[in-house]
C-alpha cells in the first residue's frame, strides 16, 4: 500500500472482500456487525493505517465535540491548574480541548480566535492578553451564537458570562496580612493595568492601607509583565 495515499472504508473493503457499508458500521461498533467482522476490521484499519475523518463527521452533525481554549500563557502553575480542571470537565462530557496562547499579544490573540472560529469549536473559553481594547475579533462567535465565557482576565459584556474571583478582597487580604505582621512599606507588584485582575488586586491593596491610616505611595508599585526576567528585575529594584 503507497503510504502516501489516504486508506478509506473503500480499501477495508477490498481487502477484506466485504461492503464498505459493513466497514463502516464495523468502525462504529454498530451492534448489528458481528464481533469477529469488527475484530477484522478493526485489525485491517489498524494495519493499514486508517484514520477517521472525526471533522468531517462531526460537521455532519453541526458540532466539533471541541472546546477552545485562549489564554495569555501556560507556564504557571495557575493557568497549568486551571486547564487541568478545564480538560477534565470537558473530556467528561465527550469534549476535547484546543488550546492556544497569545503570549500577551492581542495580534496573536486575535489570529487564535480565526483559528478557533475555522475549526468549529462549539465553544471559546477567554482570557485576555495583557494589550486588548477591543473585543471585535468575538463578533463572529456573537453572531453566530457560539458560547463565549471569558475567565481570570475578563471584559464584562451583556449577555456573556464572565468567570473571576474577588481579587479586590486578594489584595486586600494580602496587603491587611502584611500590615498585620508590622510592616508599614510594602511594595505591590503589578501586570498591566488594563486588565481587571491587577486593576482589582490594586485598588484592594490601597484600600487596605488606606484602612490604617497610611498614606499611598505609588513609588511602591512596579508594573511589569511578571515574567521570570521581570520579576528578577522588579526584585533588584526593592532591593535597592
């Protein structure tokens, strides 16, 4: 067999000398095929190399059993945790996850979301790169009614559910924890501002220490792209 050409149900067939209706039932493990015409069929797909057109069937039914999946970066232990969560619900209910990362460009967030949108993903799930204003690039996800949930870095729109945690009470929380143990300096380290977690987590850290009576420093804040190199430098900088 040329190992160039695509093996079909028509290739089962003529090896096997059975219909290619019979093949194809026998790949779905269709009840009404016997169980050693199956275990035949399913050694000749092995063999020869067959793979299943999964899109093109699943264009016939109008859904891709896929989820989208576009967020700014995989390598922390957050984002990690929460597309683990994410693949297990999903692959529960017979899903599948496509993942993409904009490396905090919305030009590469905006290309992901074509991408998504081609393959027919019968969902998207969001979160936002660090310099996205616009939301333009989900019309077509709106207009055609495909769910849309934007998640951690959210943009809150009418009719599209959003999925955040309360990082004005982190900040808070964290900044009251510090000032609990005698610290009076202490320094909030920030991503872009743009984006309702930091804007959050901020406006919590000064509503802490305004809460006892100390008053804003904004020398005290660095704003970075949290990455590994930034908060190296960011590190330097406190010290000094």
């Amino acid at each position: 067999m040329n190992n160039s050409k695509e093996v079909t149900i028509y290739d089962i067939a003529k090896v096997l000398s059975i219909s290619p209706a019979t093949v194809s039932r026998g790949l779905k493990d269709h009840p009404g095929i016997r169980k050693d015409t199956k275990k035949k069929i399913l050694h000749a797909a092995q063999k020869m190399g067959y793979q299943q057109n999964t899109f093109a069937s699943n264009l016939r039914r109008r859904h891709s059993k896929t989820i989208g999946v576009i967020i700014p970066r995989l390598d922390s232990y957050f984002m990690s945790s929460v597309i683990a969560g994410m693949e297990k619900v999903a692959n529960g209910a017979g899903y599948n996850l496509i993942i993409s990362q904009s490396q905090e460009s919305v030009k590469k967030e905006i290309a992901s979301t074509t991408t998504m949108y081609n393959s027919r993903v019968d969902g998207l799930l969001v979160s936002l790169s660090s310099d996205t204003q616009s939301i333009d690039h989900f019309d077509a996800f709106f207009k055609k009614q495909i769910p849309l949930i934007f998640f951690d870095r959210v943009i809150e729109l009418p009719n599209c559910t959003s999925i955040v945690i309360n990082n004005e009470k982190g900040g808070f929380d964290a900044t009251s924890h510090l000032l609990d143990q005698g610290c009076r300096r202490i320094v909030h380290v920030s991503g872009n501002l743009n984006r309702n977690v930091y804007a959050d987590r901020l406006s919590g850290y000064k509503r802490a220490i305004a809460a006892r009576g100390i008053e804003f420093d904004p020398t005290l804040v660095f704003t970075n792209n949290l990455n590994d190199r930034a908060g190296a430098e960011v590190a330097l900088q406190i010290l000094q």
